[in-house]
C-alpha cells in the first residue's frame, strides 16, 4: 500500500513538473512573438528655391577712387540682373569690405619690407528666388558682367526646398505603410497575422542629388548642390504577432 501511494506521488510529481516546464515554454515563446521590420519612404522631387551668391571687388591707392568705382559696378550689376527679369527686392547687397593691402619687397640682403599698394573693397550680392530656372541661367551667362569690366566671382547655385515639412509627413505615412507591409507578409508566411503596434521608432531623413552615389549621414544629409533631389526615411516598427 505504502509503495503504491509513493508511486502515485512520483507519478503527480512528473507531470506537475512537466506541465511547469510546459507553461515556461509557452509562455517563452509568447515573449517572443514580435516581428521587427524597417520600412522606407523615398521621393523624388525638384527645388522651388534658389540661392545665389556672388561678389565684386575694385582696388585703387585712393579709397575714395575705390569707393567710387565699386558703386559704378553695383549699379551695372543691379541694372544688368534687373534687365534679365529679376527683381530688385531679390537682390541683397551687403557691406563693403575694406581690405589694406602691401607689397613685400626684398632687398639684396633678403631683407623684406612692405610698401601700400592700395585699399582692396569687396562686396558681395546674393539673390534669392522661387523662379530656379531663371536665376540658374543667370548663373551661367554672368561672364557678360565680366566683358564689361566689372570684377565679379561667381558661387555655384544652391538649391532648397520650401515644403520640407510637408514632404516629411508624406514619406512618414509611407515608410509607415511600406514596413506594416512588410510586416503583414512576414507573419502570413509564418501562418499568423499582425496584432498591436508595440513600438515605433523614425530614422534620420536624407536628402541626395538624384541618381548620385552620395554616402548617407547619421546626421541627415541635406545637398543644396543639385536641383533635383532624392528624399529618404525610414521607420522602424515592431509588431506583435497573433
């Protein structure tokens, strides 16, 4: 009698520790019953704002020779850019710059020295327009101003977008869309299906010149080179599974 009720106990013990075992194992891989997916958003699309920067300089042993001069210039330049379509409250000009510059001279003990050899002014220009197009030719065909004398650099164009924040609301939504995608195909695979959103997290948003080779940042790229830009984010979601 007693052997057979400690047999009883062995036999209650074996399948109590069984089904704890059971229940840890299920309730294991319940815990890990998520997916985790990354989805994309890109787009392509072409700047509405141009920025354009340039400058002019004069140099004379008089300053107010100098000061003349570059006046002379920023009226054909003003006059020129006006002639071409763009308006006067598009064009900024800021302050001289008044630079002194010397000569070094060097004696036949190698000796230097320095003598004054004027005073160098510079001021700089910088348009900003919406029209991209007509300003971009601008760019080009400055050589003009340089054929009537004036001493103008030209900067390359830069190239912005004004809806920046529309567009990263757009792409949101379809990385959101494309990785919930994912995820549903993933788990249909699996023979489940997609339960609550568990987590959420947005990438860095990047902006390339289209069809280029440019290295992405962690902090974001933003090119300002090239008119026509590529747009990218990505989301990360985890899903849990049913």
């Amino acid at each position: 009698m007693k052997h057979t009720f400690n047999t009883i106990i062995i036999a209650i013990t074996i399948i109590v520790t069984a089904l704890v075992f059971a229940n840890a194992f299920k309730n294991r891989n319940r815990t890990n019953d998520i997916i985790d997916v990354t989805g994309l958003g890109k787009k392509d699309f072409v700047s509405d704002l141009i920025v354009w920067n340039g400058s002019f300089t004069r140099k004379d042993i008089d300053l107010k020779l100098a000061y003349v001069q570059l006046n002379k210039d920023r009226e054909i330049i003003k006059s020129y850019l006006t002639s071409k379509g763009v308006s006067e409250k598009e064009i900024v000009f800021s302050s001289v710059i008044i630079i002194k510059e010397y000569n070094e001279i060097f004696d036949k003990e190698d000796r230097r020295s320095s003598t004054f050899s004027g005073y160098r002014l510079t001021q700089q220009i910088q348009i900003e327009s919406t029209n991209v197009n007509k300003i971009e030719n601008i760019s080009r065909e400055i050589t003009e101003l340089i054929n009537t004398g004036v001493e103008f650099s030209s900067n390359s164009p830069e190239y912005y977008y004004t809806k920046l924040a529309e567009l990263k609301v757009e792409m949101i939504a379809a990385a959101t869309l494309d990785a919930k995608l994912r995820a549903e195909k993933i788990a249909e695979n699996s023979g489940g299906k997609i339960g609550h959103l568990k987590y959420a997290s947005m990438g860095v948003f990047q902006i390339v010149a289209q069809n280029s080779s440019e290295d992405f940042s962690w902090g974001g790229a933003y090119n300002t080179t090239s008119k026509r830009k590529t747009a990218t984010i990505t989301m990360k979601l985890q899903y849990k599974i049913d």
